[in-house]
C-alpha cells in the first residue's frame, strides 16, 4: 500500500520546519521506501507497518505541539510492490510517447 500523508502542528507559529522534520525523520527511520514532496510524504509498505509509522510521525510532531492536522490518502492494492516508482514511471512513459 501507499500512504501520501501530512502532518501540520497547529498553533506554533508559521514556520513548521523543525516539527515537520521530526516527522520525516520517524519515516526515514522505518526503514520503508519513501519520498517527501513539498506538501506531502509518501510512504510504501504493508497496512500496519506504514500506519505505525504514520502514527509515530503524528506523535513526534505532537509531542511539541498541543494540536496537530493529518491529512492522509492511501492506496490500498494487494500484491503490488514498488509502486511508489512504478506508478510515476508509468505516467513518464505516457508522456515520452506524445
């Protein structure tokens, strides 16, 4: 499955940098194929595995910021692997083709 999530501390000022690192590091710190974008990170794996890790990047976020915002979209599809490659690559070749 693949999860594209992001987490938002509320209340702590404009700048989220630092807290949303935090995030990132739990993800990159899983272990798990992943990318983060400019508004989102998305991770690639089994159900429980990736949402203990989303879980755990809300927590760390939280524990900094008495509010934080999830916004989280998943793809759930059994037996594929690699997707968070294959899907772009897909979109890549259609493009090449025109």
């Amino acid at each position: 499955m693949l999860v594209a999530f992001s987490v938002t501390p509320i209340g702590t000022g404009e700048d989220v940098g630092d807290l949303v690192a935090e995030a990132v590091r739990v993800v990159r710190a899983s272990g798990l194929p992943n990318e983060t974008s400019a508004m989102f990170t998305t991770v690639e794996g089994e159900w429980d595995e990736v949402i203990d890790v989303v879980r755990r990047a809300v927590e760390a976020v939280g524990a900094r910021s008495g509010r934080v915002s999830l916004v989280l979209k998943a793809d759930i599809r059994q037996g594929v692997t690699d997707a968070i490659h294959a899907k772009v690559a897909s979109i890549e070749r259609r493009l090449a083709q025109q």
